[in-house]
C-alpha cells in the first residue's frame, strides 16, 4: 500500500488567481451560514404545528407518524456521512449539495398527493437536512481560528433557540393563512438565498481526494442509526419494549454497529475515522452532548405538557411558554462564546453548565399542581442557562481536539450524538412518564383513569375540556408526578455530564489573541488544493 503523503500549496495573491475574487467580509458568509441553521431547526417546528391540517387533507393518520419518522431517520442516517464526503471532496461542495436536496424535498413534500408521497418525500427532505447543521458548523470550523470560534457558535445557538420559540408561531399563522403547503414552500425562498449567498461568497480548500467512499462502513453506520431510532421510536408507543420487532431492531442495530467500528479499521478512507476518539476531550465532549440532547429534547417535549394540562396556559403559541428556558440558552450561550474568545478559557462553562443543569432539572422536579407560571418560569431559566453553557462549547472543544483533516467527521459525530441524546431521551423520559401517569391516574379515578389514558398518556386540550371533572383533576396529578419522575431521572443522567467535565483537560485555543475582532479577510482569501495520494 503506497504511503499516504500530503502536500498543501497556497496560491499567490496575484491578478486572475482564485483568492483575488472572494468577497472581503466574513459577515456576509455568516448570514448564509445562519440562515441554513434556521431552515434546519425550523421545519420541524414548522410541519409540527401544520400535522392535523395535513392529515385532514391526505388522510393515513395511522401513518401520521412516519412523516416526522421519516425526517428524523434520514437526517440521522446521513449526518455521519455528510461529514467525511465535505472531509474528502470539499465543504463547499457538500454544503451545496445538501442545500439542493433540502430544498427538493421542501418542495415535492409541499405538491404531495398522498401520506405515502409525503412521508417520502421527507425522507429526501432529511437527507438534505443531515448536511446543513453539519456544514454549517464545519465551514465555521474551517473558516474561523478555534479562539474566535465560540462568539460565532454562539450566534448559532441563538438561531436554534429562535427557531424553537418562533417555529410554532410561524407553522400555525402560515396553516391558517395559506394552506399547509406553504409550511414546506416557505424553505424554498430563504433556501434560495442562503444557496446563492454560499456560492457567491464562500470560498474554502479545494480537495481532490483519490481514495474511495467507504460504501460499506456508510451502509452499516445508517443500518445502525437507522434501527436505533426506530426503537427509541416506536419502543413503549407502537410496540410493547418486550415485543418481537423491537428485539430485531436492537439485534440489527447492535450487530450493524459492531460490524461498523470492526471495519473502521480496515477500510481505507472510513466514514468516522475510530483515532478522533483517542482525544480525551472530543470523548469526553460527544459525551456531554448527547446528555444535553437526552436533557433538552425531553424537557422540550414535558414541559408544555405540563403548561398546558396543569397549569391551564394555552397550546396556540406553544414556543413562547418555553421562553424562559430558551432565553436564557440564548443569552448563556452568547455570553460563553465571548468569554471563550476573550480569555480563551472554557472549561469552567461545562463544568457550572453540568451542575446547573443537573439543578434546573431538580427544581422542575419539584413541580406540582400548585406551582406558579413564575416559579416553573426561574426553574426553567436555570436549565436554560445550564444548556446555554454546554450546547456551542461541546462543538468548540471537539474541533479543537482534531486535525483540520478530520473537521468534518468531528462535527458530525458530535452532531450525531446529541441527536442520539435526544431520541433516547425521549423514549426513556416518555416510557417513565407515561407509566407514572398511568398509575396515578388508575389510583385516582379508578377504571375511568384507566380507561381515559389507556390509548396515550397525553392528552391534547379538546380531549381533557371533556373529561368529567373528577377525571380532569385526576390527570393533572399525574401529569405532575409524571413530570417529577421524568425530570428526576434527566437530573441523574445529567450527572455523568459533570462527571464527564471534570475531566476535560483546558488544551490551549488556536488562535489570535484576547479582544480578537473577526476573522481576517485573508482567512476568505486564500485558496488550498490537498493532494492526498
């Protein structure tokens, strides 16, 4: 096998060279930039809310479920893979690409006939989708010095938390005012612009890479993932734990992924590359993540839940009663990117994030049928500043631990894992809570509790106005000690986190100096062709 060599050539700044046409501002590549991640995080948020209108027209409700399965499973699938093929062939290239798909999917899904059309047709529209937060921030790894890294990450975080808040508001005004198709025609427009920005503006290496994909150590990794999801999917809501189909799925997902590490370490060029994990900090950060994406995900789903049931807010905007805890994410996050890139200090941010995470989750623990707005309100702020410690910091710290080679696939496994955190927290977190919710409502209304919650454990707000009174009071108790027992449990698993941060070691940030301002033109400027033979 020949030697691996590396050449790296730098073009001149002269008349005609490729550099001397690149724009002169970095601002202009981070709209471009800001916008993918807002079609990334908003279009679930979006369809979410738009679901019984879609169902009402197509019909297949008892299909309903795949057409957020499908997304979910193809986004998942391909994040890994969209990582190494911007590692192999070019980050530009691979970010535009998966922009095309996305907004292909947007638009089919928007002219579907049928529930098989469109759950297809999100299938391909999650396909695009496992590129865009990849490359995002990869292209910002690529872009900007890890020392000036977290302020930009930070704004990132904010387009995510914006798109929560924002999500249902938007996917319920468009629905009522244009039809559902506009929630998936909406992504055409922004899609558009952000696809003519990156092509205009963003200019990165160019790779030519002779090595081939590795085809099999992708199909094993998506087999994987792929059964992984589906069992947190389906396990305890389509299909008793126990039952046939989800042992298969756990049998196909463990054997595909054992298969996938063996062959890692003989394929040539393999899709996640096993030495990124002898880096103690990207270890211990893919960790972090996906206890974050296990916390998050789960309180994002309970928590409204329990606004809604116990404490009588209204479902119509559903994003503003999560504004506490995205709030303070949001302003955390920004506020621990500027601190990182001034000092270039960062462990104390998973560290104080860990343990305000684990306490955030304690107090909303505490919850019951007479807790406040406000009081549920600071809790949620406590976890909010928790997350907003830990969410862009993960990433930072992870591509700070690897070489520029491996950028992509870094930002992508720990992409992956914290989507993982997320399915497997709420699967577990929703199997306890259903469970206490069950029992609490058998113990206090007998037969008629039991029967009320024997076909879901949560109730929308026209199924609980008719309920009998007795019952009514019933299911608010044990959505609370529901919440209780789902919220303890993330408090513990939250544990390992801090666990987790006490072990990062502080390695020194690349990078210009305190009060660094932005990135260099030159950074934008120049042009770098590897060779790989």
């Amino acid at each position: 096998m020949a030697d691996n060599t590396e050449t790296v050539a730098q073009t001149a700044e002269q008349p005609g060279a490729p550099g001397e046409k690149q724009p002169r501002s970095v601002r202009v590549v981070l709209f471009a930039l800001m916008i993918a991640m807002l079609l990334a995080m908003l279009d679930n948020m979006i369809v979410g809310t738009a679901m019984p209108t879609i169902v009402g027209e197509l019909g297949g409700l008892q299909h309903l479920s795949w057409v957020v399965t499908a997304y979910t499973l193809a986004t998942a699938a391909s994040t890994p893979i969209w990582g190494k093929l911007g590692d192999m062939y070019g980050r530009k290239g691979a970010f535009m690409t998966s922009i095309v798909i996305f907004l292909l999917g947007s638009a089919l899904s928007g002219m579907a006939q049928d529930m098989g059309q469109l759950i297809g047709f999100r299938a391909v529209q999650g396909l695009g989708a496992g590129g865009l937060m990849v490359g995002v921030m990869a292209i910002i790894g690529d872009l900007i010095p890890p020392r000036e890294r977290g302020k930009y990450q930070g704004m990132m975080a904010g387009v995510m938390a914006f798109a929560m808040i924002l999500g249902p508001l938007v996917g319920g005004t468009i629905t009522d005012h244009w039809g559902w198709r506009w929630s998936f025609y909406i992504n055409l427009p922004l899609g558009v612009v952000a696809l003519i920005a990156v092509s205009i503006v963003l200019y990165l290496p160019k790779k030519r890479v002779e090595a081939k994909i590795d085809y099999l150590g992708a199909g094993l990794l998506a087999l994987g993932i792929s059964s992984i999801v589906l069992v947190t999917t389906w396990g305890g809501s389509e299909y008793a734990w126990g039952s046939a189909r989800i042992m298969e799925l756990i049998g196909i997902g463990v054997a595909a992924l054992v298969g996938f590490v063996f062959w890692q370490t003989k394929a040539a060029a393999p899709v996640v590359p096993l030495h990124i994990f002898k880096s103690r900090n990207f270890t211990l950060m893919s960790i972090i993540g996906f206890i974050t994406g296990f916390v998050m995900f789960g309180a994002v789903l309970f928590l409204p839940l329990y606004q809604q049931s116990v404490q009588g807010a209204s479902a119509t905007n559903s994003g503003l009663l999560l504004l506490p805890m995205l709030g303070a994410m949001l302003v955390v996050s920004m506020i621990a990117g500027r601190v990182t890139t001034n000092s270039g200090r960062y462990k104390v941010f998973p560290l104080v994030g860990s343990v305000l995470m684990i306490v955030g989750l304690f107090l909303l623990a505490q919850m019951d049928t007479g807790t406040t707005r406000l009081t549920s309100g600071l809790y949620m702020a406590v976890l909010g500043a928790g997350m907003g410690c830990l969410m862009q910091i993960t990433m930072l710290v992870a591509q700070n631990s690897v070489e520029m080679k491996d950028m992509g696939v870094a930002s992508s496994s720990t992409t992956l894992f914290r989507t993982l955190g997320s399915s497997f927290g709420v699967a577990i977190m929703g199997a306890l809570f259903n469970h206490r919710v069950q029992d609490v409502m058998t113990q206090r209304a007998g037969a008629i509790g039991s029967k009320v919650t024997e076909q879901s454990a949560q109730l929308d707000a026209a199924s609980l106005a008719k309920l009998p009174a007795v019952a009514r009071e019933a299911y608010q108790h044990a959505v609370s000690a529901g919440t209780h027992s789902a919220f303890l449990l993330g408090s513990i698993v939250a544990v390992v986190a801090l666990v987790a941060a006490v072990f990062v070691k502080e390695v020194p940030l690349k990078g210009a100096g305190p009060g660094a301002d932005a990135p260099s033109d030159d950074v934008l400027s120049k042009a770098t062709v590897v060779e790989v033979v």
